[in-house]
C-alpha cells in the first residue's frame, strides 16, 4: 500500500489596518513579545481557534493584540498567503483582512505583542514573516477604492474643501496631483461632493469653497491614478 504523506495545515489571519494621521498614510503595527521574531514589527494576527471563523478571529486577535473594536470596521478579505516556508513553525496559510478608515483611536498592545503604534506606510519595512508582501497588497488594494469609491469624502469631516480632499487623496496614493485637474474630476463626478454654499476664509489667498460628502458611494466615472506604481 503507497505511503500517504500528512500535511499538518494550521489556518491564521494577518489584519491590514489603514488610517490618515499626521499628513501620511499609516498602518497599525505591534512588536512581537513571542518567538519567532521576537522584538520585531509585524502585523497584528493569529490563530484560528475552534469554533470560530475567519473574520471572527481576526476580529478577536485585533482586540486582544491593540485593543481595537473591530466590530466598528470594515473588514474585507484581501488574500491567501500560503506560500511554503512563510512561517518557520510549519505549513500555515493566513487569510488576510484589510481596512482603511478614519478616525482611528491610538492602540494599546496585549496578548503576546509587547506593543502596538501606527506606523508610516512609508517607514514600515522589515516586517516579521511575509508582512512586507501582506502590507504591499494591502495598500495596494486601499489605493484602489479610492478609485471607485467615494471612501476619501470620510476622512475629511463633515465640511471641507476640494483641496482637503485632493490631500487624502495624495496621502493614500502617494504622489501629487494637479489642482486644477482634480477640481475638475471631483466636480464632473456625480454624487461625490456637494457645494454647502459656505467658503473658508484662509488668512492669505482667495476664499475657498466649502463642499460636503455627496449621496454616492461608487465613483461613476471613476478617478484614476495616472501612476499606478505611486
């Protein structure tokens, strides 16, 4: 009778969690307190216990890791990370979740991390594992919706200017936009934004006017990147 080989396959989720602070875009890292990678910044993840499925470990392992709600998140699926050898304690796949959201409070570190910090998108290499290839299509896919999505209108309050928005849209991206060509997109997008009639008064300079999120939620047409690799 042939030999069967026995895979033992353990199942993990890694999160991908983006915000806006401080003029960048920034990812929510821990320090691993455990082996391996001791000391080192990773993504906030773990294991899959009984009973549980995918998006309620990885709501699980948020809290316990950062101290984050991750009931008041969006969190979609973004990949399967399964490559041979990206775990040195065996054949583990981990599923990952990506959000990106406003407002997001400071973290505080639990479990077996022995921190947690947002951390530059920019500044945020040398991570544990296969992190680095994690955070890239994590990133890679928030840049995305902004695209076609009408996400950016939320990280700028309730009221603001075209030139608020063309910086979210700048941070996330990472490159620079023309003014003058933004303007005209947002404003040739229907339902994106709306006028609020009100203007704000810059101590130097013309007056700004003031606009606020529109009733859309998909960008038609869309706003694209001219650089994808920004």
């Amino acid at each position: 009778m042939p030999k069967r080989d026995h895979l033992l396959l353990r199942l993990a989720v890694d999160l991908v969690i983006l915000t806006v602070r401080d003029d960048a875009l920034q990812v929510l890292t821990i320090t691993r307190a455990n082996e391996p990678f001791r000391g080192q910044a990773a993504l906030p993840g773990g294991f899959l216990r009984e009973g549980e499925d995918l998006l309620q470990a990885a709501i699980r392992e948020l809290h316990e890791e950062t101290g984050l709600d991750g009931h008041r998140l969006y969190l979609e699926q973004l990949h399967a990370y399964g490559e041979p050898g990206r775990d040195p304690r065996g054949r583990i796949v981990s599923v990952a979740y990506l959000a990106l959201m406003p407002d997001l409070p400071l973290p505080t570190a639990g479990s077996d991390a022995s921190s947690a910090a947002w951390t530059p998108v920019a500044k945020a290499a040398g991570l544990a594992f296969d992190h680095d290839e994690i955070l890239a299509g994590g990133v890679e896919r928030a840049r995305s919706r902004l695209e076609f999505q009408t996400l950016a209108t939320a990280f700028c309050g309730d009221e603001f200017t075209i030139g608020d928005l063309r910086n979210v849209y700048e941070v996330v991206w990472g490159q620079r936009l023309d003014p003058r060509n933004f303007n005209r997109k947002v404003l040739g997008t229907d339902g994106f934004v709306e006028a609020t009639g009100g203007k704000r008064m810059p101590e130097v300079g013309r007056p700004a006017a003031l606009y606020r999120a529109g009733g859309a939620t998909v960008l038609n047409p869309p706003i694209l990147r001219t650089d994808k690799h920004g």
